[in-house]
C-alpha cells in the first residue's frame, strides 16, 4: 500500500504523461506511440516536479530518499511505455 508522498508523486507523473499524450492523441495503451510522444517531454519533468509541493517538502529532508526511489520507479515506468 503507497503512502501520501507516493501517491502525490504517482498523480504527479501520471497527470503529466496523460497531459502529454491527450496533447498528441495517443493511446495509453499503445506503449510505442506512448514512448514516442515523450520522448521530447522527459526533460520537462524535473523542472514541473520541482515546482510541486511534494518536492518543496521532501527535498533535502528527511524522506528525501523515499522521495528520490518514487521519483526513479515512476520515471522508469514512462521509459517503458506504461502510465504509473
């Protein structure tokens, strides 16, 4: 079961790779059409993350970490085609 600072980072990416494939009408589940629409979003989001209020109170605090393997888990799952 996810915690309240997995769940905020989860929403996090899923809201910004839906955004980014309703932009392009691509199928979610279409994870070759889906890699191909972010492929020119993924250094996008770092910079939208940082702006997040998760970010702001985990960065350099104690849950730093736990924040930092979500962040990791939910990024590998957009490379791989699939909506965290």
């Amino acid at each position: 079961m996810k915690n309240q600072l997995q769940e905020d980072i989860t929403t996090f990416f899923r809201d910004f790779a839906l955004q980014v494939l309703r932009d392009a009408d691509v199928d979610p589940n279409d994870s070759r059409a889906f890699k191909m629409a972010m492929l020119d979003h993924y250094e996008e989001i770092y910079p939208h993350f940082s702006l997040t209020e998760v970010f702001r109170e985990n960065n350099g605090q104690k849950r730093h970490e736990e924040m930092v393997e979500e962040y990791k888990r939910c990024f590998t799952l957009l490379l791989m085609g699939r909506l965290p």
